[in-house]
C-alpha cells in the first residue's frame, strides 16, 4: 500500500517534467525533421513495410557516380517476383557534401520518402528501399545529386524479356508449325498469345479449336502448334508471359509459302540443264559431221596415195596406212 | 570403229577435265556441306544428331560400295549414258527428300537413291579423265580434284541461304535441281576410244583379271591402308583443338586453312606428278610416307605455332597424295581397264575409310586424348606407303613403260586401278 502510495505520490510530481520532456523531444523531432526530414521520418515507415514484407527476398543494386560524368548512369534490374528492393546511389566529389542536394524520383514524380543520405569520407551515399509487390512499383527509379548541374542514376525495374525468334520462320501451305517463346531463367505465371495486324493484337486459343494448340513442355517456354496453314496465317505472332510484377512479350514472324515459289526455280534450273545437255549433244554431233566430210576427203587422198605406192612397193603402203588411220581418228 | 593409239592428252579432255571438276564439286561438295541441313533435320523431326548423320554415312557407303556397278557398265556402255543416269538419280533422290516425313525416307531417298547416283557417277569421270590423259594426268586429276575443296567453300553459305529463304524441303527442291547439273556434266564426257581396248574385254573378264594381278592387289592394300589414315585429322582435327583449350571459330578457321592448303597440294602435286620422269608410285610413297610423319608430330606440338604450321603441311601433303593416288592405276594395269579397277579399288579402300574415323574415336574414349589416334593413323600411312615399295619398277630411274603397245601386251596380265576417290572425300 505504502509501495502504491509511493508510487503515485512518486507520479503525481513527475508529470510535468514528463510533459517537459514530451515536449522537448517532439520540438526536437520537429527540428530534426525540418533539418533532414528523410532520415527520421522514413524510418518508423521503412521498418513498417520490412516487418509486413519480411518474407520477401532482398535485391540490393547501386551504382556510382562522380561529378564530372557525362552520361546518365543507368542500371536495369530484372525482377520475377515480388522482392524487397535496395537502390543505392554512391556520389563522389571534391567539393563539400553537406551542399549537395539529394532526391529521388519514379518516373516523373519526386518521392518524399522511403531513403536515406549518409556520408563517409569523400563519398556521399544514398538508398532508396521500396516493396515490390505488383506492377506498380515497377519502372523506371532516378537519384539525382546537386542543383545547377544535376547528376542522375537510374535503376530500370523490368519483368524478365521474352526470346521469341528474330529470323522468320518459313512454312509452306498445309503444314503444321510450332511458334516457340522461351524465357531463360524465368518461370512466368501464365502464357496467352496473340496474333498481330499491324498495331491491333488479336488473342488466339480463346476459342479452343483444331487448328491452334498451345502447350509448353517447361514452365519456362511455350509452343503455339499450328495446323492447316494458308497464306493468311502469315504475320507476327505475339506471345505474352504474365507475372506477378507485369507482363513481358516476344514476337515470331510467320512466313507461309506455297509450293509453287521453289518449283518455279526447281523447274527454271531443269530446263537450263536440258538446254546445256541439248547444246553439248548438238555441238559433238556437229564437229563429227564436220569431221565425216573431211574423213571421207583424206580417205580419197589415202587411196590416191595406196595407188602411187603401190607402183613403187606394198612395204610402203602398210605404215602409211596405220599413220592415216591415226589421223583421220 | 577406229582405236586410238595414244591418250589425246588434251584437246577434248580438258573439256572431260571441266566435267570432272563440276562433278567433284556436286558430289562432294554436296556431301560435305550437308552438314547444314542436319540441324534442320534434327529440329524437324526431332531426332537425336547421331541418327541424323547415318545419311551422310548411307550416302558416302553407297556411293563407295556401288562403284564397281559404276565401272563395269561403263566398260559396257562408256561413261556418257552411266554418268547421266547417276545425275539423274542423284537429282531424283533429292527431289524426293523434300517430300519427306520421316527420317527413314531421307534415309532411302538420299542416302540409297542419291548414294547410288553418285556412285554411278564419279568413278566412271575419274576412269575416263585417266584414259584422256597420259602424259598430264596427274595435273589433270590434280585440277578437277580442286572442285572438292572450292565447293565445300561456296555450298556451305549458298545452302544456309537457301534454308533461310526456302526452309528445308524448298532447299532440297534446289539441291536437286542443282544436281541435275550432272547430267549436263555426263554429256561432256566423250567416248574415247583406245588401242587396248577390244584385248581387255567386257566387264566380268577384266574384273576376274583384276583380282589375279599381284601389282593390283598390292595397291589396293596400300591404299587401303592409307584410307584408313586419311580422314582422322579432317574428322577429329576441331575436337583435339578443342582439348588443348582452344576457342571453336579459331579451330574452324584453322580447318579451313588446312583445306585450303589441301587445294594447293592437289594442284603443285599434279604438276609434280607429271613433271618427274619415273613412276608415279615413288611420289605417292613420298606424299604418304610425309603424312604420316605429320600425323605422328601432332601429339608432340603443343605450341598454337606449332599445330598451326603442321596443320598447313598436313593439308598440302593428304592433298598431294590424291591426285598421285590416282595416276599409279593407270600406270599399273593400263587405261583399257581402268574403269573396274578403279571401282574395285575404291569399293575396298572404302572399308578403310568407315574404319577409320570410328576407330580413331575408341582409341581417343579410351586413352582419354588423341595421341593414340594420331598415331595410328600415321602408322596406317606408313604401313601403305611400304606396301608401295613393292609396286614394279619402284626403283627404275628411267620413264615408266606406258606405251600403249606394251600396255596391250601386258593387258592380260595388269588391272587398271582407279583413282581412289574415297581420298577425295570426307
């Protein structure tokens, strides 16, 4: 009793100096938090969004910057599912860094919070941490250093990319094809394709027929079989990966060709050959013919000869004979 | 019909050696290059690259094994009618893939139907180009073998754009088309007629003279023996590389060097061949016994420097020993019966050369590197280049007797062997 009596007798005296105190530390929260209202004020919504998101995986990324860089820095971060993200940037510069003024932006907007500024040494620090949960968060982040000649970072927050094919492939009409999209180290939630003309996507497989089948043997890829194809099948083939974070696409060109295109060239090639054959058969035939007339002339001249020979002695004829056989050959 | 008593050496044969070189390049060429449209098969039908290959392997076997069919009808019928119908065959094959289905079709229609196409067609060139030639055939067989190596170099990119724009069965289509080309290149070739040939007789005599004559025979070991040799670096050149640490367009790039070394080869060893007085064997002895040296050094060059300039000797000597190869046949058993001899000849060499490549890759399976295979390969060459030795008239310094009239008289005696071709190939 004497103990509670205590107590409150204990209390009741210190209730103004807590009041004082109260007041003390919110001047000096507000103070602080004119002063550098990041640090503080980010801080309680910081541990708020770890504690609710705890069990989501950390990416941390950064990148460095001087001064006297030229070009933007740029760092694009591929992101599957949704993860706790650390952005940090690293400013380098000769001059005095309390002076430099530090912000951030997505897109466009400039963010109030959610990041911290520090410095050790010659380099000046900052760190942006968001919750990636869904397709909001996703886009384009920038930290900016100074005020007259600004240097900017940014970190590009995408869904993974589609490989789709770049060279088109080519089919002839009546066959069957399968359009492949395959993702490398991604595992997308869903797949749907679409068929493109022009700008408008038209989306294939709604109506479950024949002639389009999509199926995929991994999660990571996906195969869009067609069959019966007519020349109006050509065209660009969209596939889309659907996940958590957004969508991702990849296209394949479709080139359907009829039969006749290689069987103009095939039959083109064939009658050049039957030309060439036709040519050389002529040709040979001609230069025997040429060579007969002149065959039956030097054979005149054989006999012409034999006579004289013989006058003088059949041991002449013989080898004259085997020499003009030789020749007319 | 009036005999000739010498080759032209000339004339119209060059027009016989335009055919030869067209001939190489459609046959071998093709067969080479068709390595582009194994990726396509493998997707098409989505077979294992093993299974895909075996078409190649049926294509080159039929054409080597079918040989012999190829000489005898043109011992019968002469070149012109046998090497038109094997363009049309050829084509006919082609033609045929491109409606296929199923790998079991390419199988039959390029594999058997092209295989027996080509088989009708090259040896019968060879044979006849050896009957127009005496004096400058090897410089004859050296050019028209030049058509081999240019084309592997034009097809390959000429195939891979037609797949990019035709895709396969369109590709094939014009692959066809381009092998009728061989019936244009069988029109060229001229009967030629020779002094010996009415003594040697039909086919069926000349083979069974063939198989008695003891030069021949030893020939045909000695060229056995050297297929089996021949092919190993062509096939396993890139993998060893590979091995040492080397990058794959570094070790492609140094292939090709080796081929293009190959070409110059073939054509200093076909003028070397004809400008030597004595027998030609000597020279094929040197190219062989040079090769197989090389092939021996592989395993002991470390250095890039090193493999580099073996490569580039390896290519100018395997390409100088075929055109030789070629010219000791007529030498040996006289150009009346050349045709069989050379289908004989390569239709056992061929076994060498389907030996070759898998042997060469159990020995490198099982002493884990190619240092065995190497070896052996230049020990195979070697064993045939001393085979060689106990050709006749090795060791004579004086011009070989060739003449004609000795040739009738020995007709009965000697077979003509025929340039291996299976060298030619790869």
């Amino acid at each position: 009793m004497r103990a509670l009596q205590g107590l409150r007798g204990r209390r009741a005296p210190s209730l103004p100096l807590l009041l004082l105190g109260l007041l003390a530390a919110v001047r000096r929260s507000l103070e602080d938090g004119l002063s550098t209202a990041a640090p503080f004020t980010s801080l309680p919504v910081q541990e708020e969004m770890t504690t609710k998101y705890s069990n989501l995986s950390l990416e941390s990324h950064s990148i460095s910057m001087t001064e006297h860089s030229n070009m933007p820095v740029e760092k694009n971060i591929t992101l599957e599912r949704p993860s706790n993200v650390e952005l940090t940037c690293q400013f380098t510069t000769s001059g005095d860094l309390n002076s430099v003024n530090v912000t951030w932006k997505k897109g466009d907007k400039l963010l109030e919070d959610n990041y911290v500024v520090n410095a050790t040494g010659s380099i000046l620090y900052t760190q942006y941490r968001v919750a990636v949960i869904n397709s909001k968060q996703m886009g384009n982040y920038s930290c900016f250093f100074g005020e007259k000649k600004q240097q900017k970072g940014t970190f590009n927050l995408k869904v993974p990319e589609i490989n789709g094919k770049n060279k088109p492939l080519i089919t002839y009409v009546g066959d069957s094809v399968v359009l492949m999209c395959k993702c490398q180290d991604c595992l997308p939630l869903n797949w749907t394709w679409y068929s493109g003309n022009g700008s408008v996507q038209v989306a294939i497989g709604v109506p479950v027929n024949d002639k389009y089948v999509i199926s995929g043997k991994h999660a990571n890829e996906t195969g869009l079989k067609i069959t019966q194809l007519s020349e109006d099948d050509q065209g660009t083939y969209w596939c889309h990966a659907i996940f958590e974070l957004g969508e991702s696409e990849g296209h394949v060109k479709l080139i359907v060709l009829s039969y006749l295109v290689p069987l103009k060239a095939f039959c083109a090639i064939a009658a050049e050959v039957v030309l060439l054959v036709a040519i050389i058969l002529l040709f040979e035939m001609y230069t025997q013919k040429k060579k007969k007339p002149s065959d039956d002339g030097k054979e005149l001249e054989q006999g012409e000869q034999l006579k004289l020979d013989d006058s003088n002695g059949i041991e002449n004829s013989g080898p004259r004979h085997r020499k003009n056989e030789s020749v007319g050959q | 019909m009036a005999y000739r008593a010498e080759a032209p050496d000339g004339g119209w044969g060059w027009m016989v050696v335009l055919s030869a070189f067209f001939q190489s390049a459609l046959v071998f060429g093709v067969l080479r290059s068709f390595g582009v449209f194994f990726v396509e098969f493998v997707t098409a039908f989505e077979e294992p690259a093993a299974r895909v290959s075996w078409i190649a392997s049926i294509g080159i076997a039929v054409q080597q094994f079918g040989s012999p069919v190829g000489s005898a009808l043109s011992t019968k019928f002469g070149p012109r009618p046998v090497v038109m119908t094997g363009g049309i065959l050829a084509a006919l094959g082609m033609l045929l893939a491109s409606f296929a289905t199923s790998l079991t079709h390419l199988y039959l229609s390029i594999g058997l139907l092209s295989g027996s196409g080509w088989a009708l067609t090259f040896t019968p060139t060879l044979a006849c180009m050896s009957r127009y030639f005496s004096r400058r055939r090897s410089l004859a067989i050296g050019l028209a073998l030049t058509g081999v190596g240019l084309s592997s170099f034009a097809f390959a990119p000429l195939f891979q754009w037609l797949l990019n724009h035709y895709a396969w069965r369109g590709a094939l289509l014009l692959v066809s088309a381009l092998s009728l080309h061989l019936v244009a290149c069988g029109a060229l070739l001229r009967p030629l007629s020779l002094a010996e040939d009415p003594v040697v007789g039909g086919p069926g005599a000349q083979i069974t003279s063939l198989l008695r004559h003891g030069p021949f025979l030893r020939y045909t070991v000695a060229l056995t023996l050297i297929n089996t040799g021949y092919f190993i670096p062509y096939v396993h050149l890139v993998a060893h590389l590979r091995d040492l640490g080397w990058d794959p367009l570094p070790s492609s790039f140094l292939l090709s060097v080796a081929a293009i070394s190959d070409l110059v080869g073939r054509v200093a060893s076909g003028w070397l061949g004809d400008a030597v007085p004595g027998p030609v064997a000597r020279l094929l002895m040197l190219w062989t016994t040079l090769t197989g040296v090389i092939l021996a050094l592989y395993p002991v060059a470390e250095t890039p420097t090193g493999l580099v300039a073996l490569t580039v000797a390896y290519g100018f000597t395997s390409g100088a020993l075929t055109p030789v190869a070629f010219s000791v046949l007529p030498e040996l058993v006289g150009t009346g019966k050349i045709y069989c001899g050379l289908g004989l000849v390569q239709m056992v060499e061929s076994i060498g050369g389907l030996l070759g490549a898998p042997l060469s890759g159990y020995l490198r399976d099982v002493t884990s590197n190619y240092t065995a295979s190497f070896v052996v390969a230049g020990a195979f060459l070697l064993a045939g280049s001393g085979v060689l030795i106990t050709l006749p008239h090795f060791f004579c310094f004086s011009a070989p007797a060739s003449k004609p009239q000795d040739l009738v008289t020995e007709a009965l005696d000697t077979k003509v062997p025929l340039p291996e071709e299976g060298l030619g190939e790869d």
